[in-house]
C-alpha cells in the first residue's frame, strides 16, 4: 500500500515558530529527509522511530542531488512510508518545493504541502524592519540571489526592481551581493537606498549589517558577511533601530 508524503517547511528557525500541522507530520513520520536550515533545535525534536536522511549542502557540497533526493522520497512512499520532506522557510518559496510536488503527483503518490514562515518575511521583522509601511513601501518583491545557472539569462527583470520604489527582499544572494548591487544602481536604483543584511535569522548570533546600496558590498566583504543571510533593500530599513529589543527571541541553537 502506498504511503503519503509531507512537502514540509519548518519556518526560520527554532520550535517556536514551526506550525502545528508541521509539528503533526513529522510527528507522524516514518522516513524524514531533512536539509541543515531547519536547525539543531528542531532537528533534535525528530521522532526516534524514524529514517532520518540528511539531504543539506555544507560549503557547496551537495549530500545528495536534487534527482537522488526525489528518487529516494518516492521509493519510501511506495514502500507505505509516510514521508515528510522537511526544509527551512517555506518549501515553495526557493525551496524546490515545486519541482519534488511535480515528480510525487506524476507517481501517483499522495501528498500534501504544509507552509512555513519564510524567512523572506520573518528574519526582518525580528530585527524590526517591516518590509511594508505606509510612509515608505508598498509592495515587496523577492528574489533569488542565486538562479540556476543553466537558465543562460537572468528571469529578474532588473529593469523593473531599479525603478521600483517598494521593498526588495533577496534570498541566497551573499555570494552575488557585488553583482546585485552595480546591476541595481545602472538600472536607475538609488545608490542611497538603505541596506540591510541580516545573518543567521533568529538563532542568537544573528548579526545585522547595514549600508547605503552603493557601500554594502564593500562594508559586507570588510565584516566577512556569510550566508544564511536574508538582504533587504529599501527605504524600510530606515526603521531598524540596532539599539531596540528584539521583537523576536531568538532561539538557543
């Protein structure tokens, strides 16, 4: 009998901000595929019972490729596993959540997604920094910082982000920052425009850095900047006061 599987995101970090529904399927897993975001303090909650198979990327370093993973959630679940893909943020968004639904559903192998909190959204307002207010943006975009290389041409209209005057959010885009930035401001993006840089999200050594777009690559290269990191790019970052509590406990992993 076939099993089911679970496209689970576990939020940004720590117990305290995963979802209930999350917290029921992976309770209720026999096999769990997990990368490193969801971090130690909930990794450490995974059932005992359970098939654990990491699935990160460390330095670059794949575990397991994208097709090995699809391959081996789909073997468990024929073999009348319940599957829970567990990933940091929300699956679907960079997550590749996607791509795994696509191949489980063409298997004929039920599934169901479960949303996390991306960390698009709450690494910002834990440091205070609304991506919206009505005195300064009101609209978001997010972007990768990182696109597949062998889409030959970018899909970010960078063309429509330089001249846009809402908040831009970019995932994954440490390595790139340099690029992002001169590709930004030659198509019309303020070179004032505030800048945030918000390492490690909710864990207790986050660490926020911050500067003009046409200083940041240079002021993030000189503090050694380093992924996970969410960029926040507008006039909301005005509002980050470094000196206020947080408005998110951090958590103790």
């Amino acid at each position: 009998m076939t099993g089911k599987v679970y496209l689970v995101g576990s939020g940004p970090g720590g117990t305290g901000l995963l979802t209930l529904r999350a917290r029921e399927a992976i309770d209720a897993a026999d096999v769990v595929l997990y990368d490193q975001l969801p971090g130690d303090e909930i990794l450490s909650t995974l059932p005992a019972h359970a098939e654990k198979i990491d699935c990160g990327k460390y330095g670059g370093r794949h575990v397991l490729e994208q097709d090995e993973i699809e391959a081996l959630i789909i073997d468990r679940a024929q073999k009348g596993k319940t599957v829970v893909r567990l990933k940091g943020g929300d699956p679907f968004l960079f997550g590749r959540g996607g791509e795994e639904l696509e191949k489980v559903r063409a298997a004929g192998i039920a599934v169901e997604m479960v949303p996390g909190i991306t960390s698009a959204l709450a690494v910002p307002a834990s440091v205070g920094i609304p991506l919206t207010h009505r005195n300064y943006a009101s609209q978001v975009t997010i972007i990768t910082g990182h696109e597949d290389p062998a889409k030959g041409e970018s899909a970010v209209d960078w063309q429509v982000l330089g001249k846009s005057r809402g908040t831009i959010v970019i995932l994954m885009g440490v390595a790139n920052l340099p690029a992002i930035v001169e590709t930004l401001i030659n198509n019309g993006k303020n070179p004032e425009t505030p800048v945030a840089i918000i390492e490690r999200g909710l864990r207790k050594d986050r660490r926020v850095t911050t500067a003009p777009l046409k200083t940041i690559a240079a002021v993030a290269r000189i503090a050694e900047v380093r992924p996970p990191a969410v960029i926040v790019i507008g006039d909301v970052v005005k509002l980050y006061n470094p000196d206020a509590p947080d408005l998110i406990p951090v958590n103790s992993d």
